[in-house]
C-alpha cells in the first residue's frame, strides 16, 4: 500500500518534473547528462521531501537541487580537466629523460654553424631567411616590414634556401 508522502512526491514530479527537466537541459545541453542529472535530482528530492514544510516553495527548492546538482557535476568536471591538465602533463613532462651534455654540445655547435651558414648568405637572403626562422615572423609579416612585395619575399626565401642547402648536407 502507497503511502501520503511518495503520492504526494509524484504529484510534485508530474507537475514540476518537466520544468526541472528543461531547466537542467538549459544549463548543460546535453540530453543524457540532462536525463542523469534530472535523477539525481529526483533522488535527492525524494530523500528530503519529508523535510518540506511549505507546499507552496516546492518549486523553487526542487530548482535549487536542481541547480546544486548541476554545479556539483561542473566541480566534479573541472577536478577532472585540471588533473589531465597538470597531473598527466606534468607526468608525461617528467617522463622525459634529459637532454645528456653531448646533446647539448652538438645541439649548440649545430646552432652556430647554422647562423654562421646563414650570414654567409648574400644580405638579400640572409635577411628573409632571418627574419622567418629566427625571429618567427610570417611571409606576410616579413613583407610588411622589409617594404617587399609578397612574391620577392617567397622568391628570396627559396633561393636562400637553395644556397644553404649544400651547406647543410654537412650537418647531417
């Protein structure tokens, strides 16, 4: 036999239960985290309804479980996204052996035969060629601040290029 109080809880969620469900779909978009939200919310509303004293602020205490529900989920979510943020980065980061001192040493002698290739260059090269690996600045922006149109910059680009290319070969 059905007691008063779970009659009385379904009537609430008749009359309520699809206005509490829209409401949560506003806040997440998303239909299955709606529907699973929306139970938590009828779970915890049941386990409490005994301690509703007025009927008549049902449905803003039902909107503010509702809304509680959701924040927890949001909590819970950022938690999440900020361990794969730090704990896994910094894992991964830590994993990461060292570079060992001969590493380096070759990595820094590579470096300066590099930029010694590069100002052997003739300065029309040398300054695109510059200008795009070193400093980081597009084709676009080499132009806009050289004062020479797009097509020279590409044109003094690869033939830098092609002048460094044999140099290059004795890096490898």
């Amino acid at each position: 036999m059905r007691d008063r109080l779970t009659d009385s809880f379904e009537s609430m969620v008749k009359e309520h239960g699809k206005a509490i469900f829209n409401y949560i779909f506003s806040l997440v978009r998303q239909k299955e985290l709606t529907e699973d939200l929306y139970q938590e919310v009828l779970i915890s509303a049941y386990m409490a309804f005994h301690t509703v004293k007025e009927p008549s602020r049902l449905r803003g205490w039902l909107f503010t479980i509702a809304r509680n529900k959701c924040r927890d989920y949001w909590r819970k979510e950022n938690k999440t996204k900020q361990f794969w943020k730090e704990e896994v980065y910094s894992y991964s980061a830590a994993a990461e052996a060292p570079p060992l001192p001969e590493e380096e040493v070759l990595h820094k002698d590579s470096a300066a035969k590099m930029t010694e290739s590069v100002k052997a260059l003739p300065e029309i090269y040398q300054s695109a060629i510059f200008l795009y690996y070193y400093k980081d600045l597009t084709l676009n922006e080499i132009s806009k601040r050289t004062n020479i149109p797009i097509s020279t910059v590409k044109t003094r680009m690869k033939r830098g290029k092609e002048h460094l290319k044999p140099k290059l070969k004795s890096f490898a």
